[in-house]
C-alpha cells in the first residue's frame, strides 16, 4: 500500500516536471493561452476590490455624517399638509432629541450691483444647525435665535458665491437681493463642512437664510422636512420610534404622512446595491475566464495532436488510460493556474491604482481573491478534461502509426 502511494506520488511529480516542460518549450502559444485567464482573473480582482474599497468609503462617509441623526421627511394628508413651528417644538421636547435643523429650500435670483445669478440654492436653516456644526462659519457670525424669532433678512453666503459677487472684496455688510428682496450678508461658510444628513437630503446650499424668512418666501407656515439631532448615546432606533408614535398623534394616525430615516438603514440599502453590482461586475468579468478557459481546451486539443507519438510510445510501454490523463489534465491545470496566479498580481495592482484615482480606500479582498484563483482553476480542469480524455483514448497502434 505505502510502495504503491510513493510510486503514484513519483509518478505526478513526474507529470508535473514535463508538463512545465511542455510550457516552457512552447513559451509564445503557452503565453498567448494563459492571457486570457490572466486577464478575466485581472478583471474580476480589480472590480471587486475597486468596489469594496468605494463602498467602504462610502459607509464611512454616511457611518461620520448620520451619527446620532434622523432625516424627517414630510408628504402630508388632506387636512395637515406638513409641520409647523409649534409641532417641531413638540419635537424638540421629546427626551432623546437634543434639537433639530428644519429645512425650507427654494431657488431664488440673486443679484449684486450688475453680477447676477439664477438658480441659486437658497436654505433655511435654523440656530441649532450652527450650534451642532461649529466649524462651520469662516468669517462673520452664524445665524442666531434672533434672527429666528425675527425672520430677519441676513444671510451667510458659501465660498462660491464670495467668488462670484465680491472677488477681492470683503462680503460682510454688503447687501443682495434674492428674488428681489434685501439681505445683508453676516458670514461666509464652508460649503463641505457641517453637511451632514441635511445635505443629502436637501442638496448643498449656496445661501443660508433664517427658516422663518424662507417660510415666507415661500409663503407657508409649514416645514415638509428637517433633521432630528439626538442625545449623546441614544439608539437611534428607540429614538425614530419615539418620533413616529409622537407624530402620529399631530397626524391624527392617518397613514403615510411621513418617513423617519435614520442612517444605518441608508447605508444597509446602499451596501445591497454595493453587493449586487459586486456580483454584477463580477459576473461580467468572468467571461473573460470562459473565454481563456476554450484558449486552453484548443491549446491542449493542439498538443494532444502534436504528441500522438509520445502517447503511444508510453501506452506501448505500460502506461494506463488514467495516467495519460493525469498527466494532460496537470498541464491544462499549472497553464489555468499560472495565469489566474498573474492575475491576482495584476488585479492587486490595478485595484490599488484605481483606489488611488478615486480616492478611496485599497481594501484586500480576499474573497474576490479565493473567487478569482479558484474559478481559475475550475477553468483548468474543465477545459482540460475533453483534451486530456482524448489523449488517454488513443489506440497505441494508431498513435504510433501517426509517425
């Protein structure tokens, strides 16, 4: 038993010695067959890994802006059409909420001495939302409970629009018009600071107004959406519960007048669709392989041909159907895995590249690694079978008789 597993043994590492040769002796056409798998390998590495390292980025991103944050959003029913200042008072109330940021947008005309610009994105925001982001404002002050209380007509301005109205020039004291209507600007803020799950909801604002005097503007006395602000060390889930049972009773308990989101189910739907195009992509780069894998089966049905002769000296001499085809099936497997071993390199490092022109984070996925080695592989033994069983069918007489 033991002498017959120490000659099987022998026997593989002798196929394995001359199947190398057999690569090596035909370097061009053994290149050529490999690329393919080389490359489908490549592929499916690089997409994988580029989209992990993106959807990382991304839960981070959301993970950092939505902290202790819930999105309100408002469609309303017959007899109550959104929230009005008192309801978001109620609100504020509740124990788990520290405070909230309504948001009234609108697009206005906004014009200074002969600059003038259209479709501009003009928001209300309230005190609170400069509280909850300090580092905010640049220059000047934020917007304060008094110019809540007041509705007064002040703005803070962001970086863009400094540059397009008062280039070289300071902006504080100086007076526009939003469609038509006086503001005198009080602050300059950072257009990516402070964003948040505002932002996301409601776009990135150019000009920041008092919400009470974007409520006239826009003249309604009721706010469709805001952010709740929680306490330090709430769940987030216990918290939305709270909110929805609270506004239930202002809805009267009609159905479908409102949606509480808080962030982590954002970012579960975004990882879904961050997975599906992960297989998508996935699926797609594995043609390649397929198409590498018939390169090899042709290779193979090539070489079978060209060692027709050989195969029916060792046939003659002893050999057995199965070791013919151990030995044709090795050499179709060390081709698929020489590739596929290529590709992870080349993989890595176009993952990497890429990560580094989008700027996200390089994640070494090692699933998309085990995927891509072993489908390289699947792909060796596959296509090798039929060539290797040919090979091990052949008839000793007629082989020999091809010389």
């Amino acid at each position: 038993m033991l002498k017959s597993i120490r000659s099987t043994v022998v026997m593989l590492g002798e196929c394995v010695r001359m199947s190398l040769d057999n690569i090596l002796s035909n370097k061009v056409r053994s290149f050529l067959t490999l690329l393919g798998i080389m490359i489908g390998v490549t592929a499916v590495i690089a997409l994988i890994s580029t989209v992990s390292g993106v959807s990382g980025s991304i839960s981070t991103s959301f993970s950092s802006m939505g902290a202790g944050r819930l999105s309100v959003s408002i469609t309303g029913s017959d007899l109550k059409t959104g929230m009005t200042p008192e309801d978001l008072a109620e609100i504020s109330s509740l124990d788990s909420v520290d405070g909230l940021v309504p948001s009234v947008s609108l697009n206005g005309r906004v014009s200074y001495e002969r600059t003038v610009e259209t479709n501009v994105t003009v928001s209300g925001r309230n005190a609170y939302y400069f509280q909850s982001n300090p580092d905010l404002i640049l220059q000047g002050r934020a917007l304060n409970f008094i110019d809540d209380d007041n509705s007064t007509y002040c703005c803070v301005i962001s970086q863009e629009m400094v540059d397009t109205f008062f280039f070289g020039v300071n902006p504080l004291g100086k007076t526009i018009y939003i469609s038509g209507i006086p503001f005198t600007v009080v602050g300059r803020f950072e257009e990516d600071s402070g964003g948040g799950v505002a932002s996301i909801f409601s776009g990135t604002p150019n000009i920041l107004i008092p919400y009470t005097t974007a409520m006239k503007i826009n003249n309604t006395r009721e706010i469709t959406s805001f952010t709740v602000y929680l306490k330090e060390g709430t769940d987030s889930e216990a918290a939305a519960s709270e909110i929805e049972e609270r506004m239930d009773t202002l809805f009267d308990y009609e159905d479908d007048c409102f949606t509480v989101t808080s962030m982590s189910s954002i970012e579960e739907t975004m990882e879904t669709m961050m997975s599906m195009m992960s297989s998508l992509l996935a699926g797609i780069a594995s043609i390649a392989l397929i198409v590498g894998g018939i390169g090899i089966m042709n290779m193979m049905l090539t070489t079978v041909n060209e060692r027709t002769v050989e195969i029916g000296l060792k046939k003659a001499l002893g050999a057995i159907s199965w070791q013919i085809q151990a030995q044709f099936l090795i050499e179709s497997f060390l081709l698929s895995m020489i590739g596929g071993l290529l590709g992870v390199v080349a993989g890595l490092g176009l993952s990497y590249a890429l990560c580094k022109v989008l700027e996200t984070s390089f994640v070494l996925n090692t699933g998309a690694i085990v995927l891509g080695v072993g489908f390289s592989a699947a792909v060796g033994i596959l296509f090798g079978w039929a060539p290797a069983r040919k090979a091990s069918k052949l008839n000793p007489i007629n082989a020999l008789r091809a010389s």
